[in-house]
C-alpha cells in the first residue's frame, strides 16, 4: 500500500507535527505513516483525510493500482 | 478506540520495581548470593498437596521462606503494570509496537523452549522452565521499551 500524505501535506502547507497534533497522534507516528512504516487504523485514515482535505482513496492506494 | 491501558502515572513507579526486581533476578541466578540470609518465614496452607517429598502429602500447614515468592510476584505485577502503562504520548502506533513487542517475545521464548524441550532433561530443565516463566515478560518489555525509545528519535 502506498500513500500520497506527504504530497497533500505539502499542498495544504501542514508541517508534520502540525497534523500530528491535528489528529492526535505524534510526530513520529506520521514519519512512520509517510513512510510506509505503518498502516494507520481506518478511524486514523479518515482524520487523515478530513484535515488534508481529501478522499481517503485519493490518500492511500494499493501498490498495483 | 480504548485500548484498555493503565494510566501514565504508573508508568516510572512500575518501571523502577521491574528493572529493580529484574536485575535482583539476574543476579540471584548467576552468582552465590541467596535470599535464605534474609528470613521472613510465614507458615502457609498446603492447598494442593502434591507428593512432594520436600513437603510431605499429609502436612496442612508448611513453613516458608517467602522472599522469593515476592521477588517473583514484583516482577510479574510490576511487569504487567510496566508493559501495558500508557505512554506519555500513547497513540495507534505505540500500541502497534506494544503487540508487536508481545509477538516478538512469544515467538523467540517458545522457540527456545522448544528446542530446549529435546535437548534438556532433569533438574536443568526445571530450571528451563523457572526462567522462561518470567522471561517472556522480561523479553516483552524491554523489547517494547527499545522500540519506543528508537521511534521518539
């Protein structure tokens, strides 16, 4: 699974702490998430998306789509 | 989501009786130092009563040193209370790490134990299976504890 976090963060211009606190959750927690160190929970990828202000398909993706 | 973890309070307090209690442990096994120097002899009823010939079937009451069973009851409690505290900055991700921890250190003990199964026999294997009775939570923690620790870099 790969996942655009970095992209749409850098497009919404949120630092990674910034979303971190935004959805309640570390700093490096979100390192980890953009670095497909760890898969978020469904209720953490929807936050995601509702702070970047877009789809969670838009977000996250299978590696052969 | 409610992980069911216990406060962050109880996070140091637990920490210091489990390395504390742990290093007391280590210790005890691998040097000539005995806890028989320090008496607290309670006597206690023999619920089981096991044919132990150290014991004795029909004795009700037994007189015991009881200083190893509290080292061993501070080492699983405060281990529990230590490996399922909350973090400071407890979110989904450190709970990941805390089952992955728990995984890790089930996996590695039963495989050792496994292997020593077929290769130990007599007095050695009971003193196998004293270790590895406390070894999964030692494990448990302080593998958690490392992944923690090199997360918040």
């Amino acid at each position: 699974m790969k996942n655009n976090i970095r992209v749409n963060r850098a497009t919404n211009k949120i630092s990674q702490d910034d979303l971190a606190k935004l959805v309640g959750v570390s700093r490096q927690t979100i390192n980890a998430i953009e670095n497909n160190k760890y898969y978020p929970s469904l209720e953490l990828g929807l936050k995601l998306s509702k702070i970047l202000k877009c789809s969670v398909n838009e977000l996250f993706s299978l590696d052969d789509e | 989501m409610n992980n069911h973890l216990l406060s962050t309070r109880w996070l140091i307090p637990s920490g210091i009786v489990f390395y504390g209690s742990t290093i007391i442990g280590i210790l005890l096994m691998t040097s000539t130092i005995t806890l028989d120097t320090v008496i607290l002899e309670v006597s206690i009823p023999n619920l089981f009563k096991l044919d132990d010939p150290l014991v004795g079937q029909n004795q009700t009451w037994i007189k015991n040193n009881w200083m190893d069973e509290i080292l061993g009851f501070l080492l699983s409690f405060s281990g529990l209370m230590h490996g399922f505290s909350a973090e400071s900055d407890e979110d989904e991700y450190a709970n990941f790490l805390r089952f992955q921890a728990l995984k890790w250190s089930l996996v590695i003990n039963y495989s050792l134990l496994t292997l020593i199964s077929v290769f130990v026999y007599g007095f050695a294997y009971w003193q196998v299976i004293l270790i590895s009775m406390y070894s999964v939570l030692v494990t448990f923690v302080v593998w958690f504890r490392i992944s923690i620790i090199r997360h918040r870099r």
